[in-house]
C-alpha cells in the first residue's frame, strides 16, 4: 500500500496538443454565413411545410387514431364489406334481368335459329324462376 501512494503523489505528464485557432472572420464573411443559413432555414421550413400539407392530404392522423382502436377498425371492415356484397348482389341482378329482358325482346322477334336457341334459354330461366320465387 505504501508504495502506491507514492505513485499516486507523483505528477504524471499530460499530453495537450495546441491547434491554432481559426482566423477570425470579417463582418463580410459573417454576413454571408448569416444570408446561408437564412437561406437554408427558409428552404428547411418550406420542406417542413409542404410534408406537413401532405400529411393532412393523406390523413396520416385519422389512420394512426384508428389502429389505436382496433374494434372501430373492425366495425368499419365490416360494414364496407356487407355494403360490398349487397352492392354486388344489386348489380348482378340489374344485368341478368337486363339480359333476360334482351333475350325476350329476341325471341319475340321469331329469328330462324337464333331465335329457337333464345327462346329455350327464356323458357329454362322462367321454369327455374317459377321453381325457386325467391
């Protein structure tokens, strides 16, 4: 123990390395580093700016609110799929009954084989549809 407080006592050198100092500028030079970085902080803030805008296009905020709330998320899901399918179910039925109603109106006009051929396919679709009233 005696003999490391005795090196403890002892100075050690320290190493500092001097550099030399930058010249200092002219009133000039600083007001043309000011007039940059003005113009940068202006270019900085229109960029901050226009994403900003763009943010609010996309309804960035509405889309993080809802993955916080995953059931809102499901609801809205769900409801858009059930319009889906009876939008579907909607427009499947307009154009065969638009079909079915082209096909009379061909038939009714009495073409050799076409006309038999069309017939056929109205008397078939009018069976099921007397079969199955729903």
């Amino acid at each position: 123990m005696g003999d490391n407080s005795e090196k403890d006592k002892k100075a050690k050198p320290i190493n500092v390395k001097i550099t030399p100092k930058a010249p200092a500028k002219d009133a000039g030079g600083l007001e043309e580093d000011t007039k940059e970085l003005n113009g940068t902080l202006r270019f900085l803030s229109e960029k901050l700016e226009r994403l900003s805008i763009d943010m609010e296009k996309a309804q960035l905020s509405e889309y993080v609110n809802l993955m916080h709330r995953p059931w809102q998320l499901i609801i809205r899901n769900f409801i858009a799929g059930l319009s889906r399918g009876v939008g579907i179910a909607l427009g499947f039925t307009f154009f065969a009954a638009t079909i079915v109603y082209l096909l009379q109106m061909l038939g009714a006009l009495n073409l050799p084989i076409v006309g038999d051929y069309i017939a056929d396919i109205v008397r078939i679709v009018q069976r099921q549809l007397e079969i199955n009233p729903h």
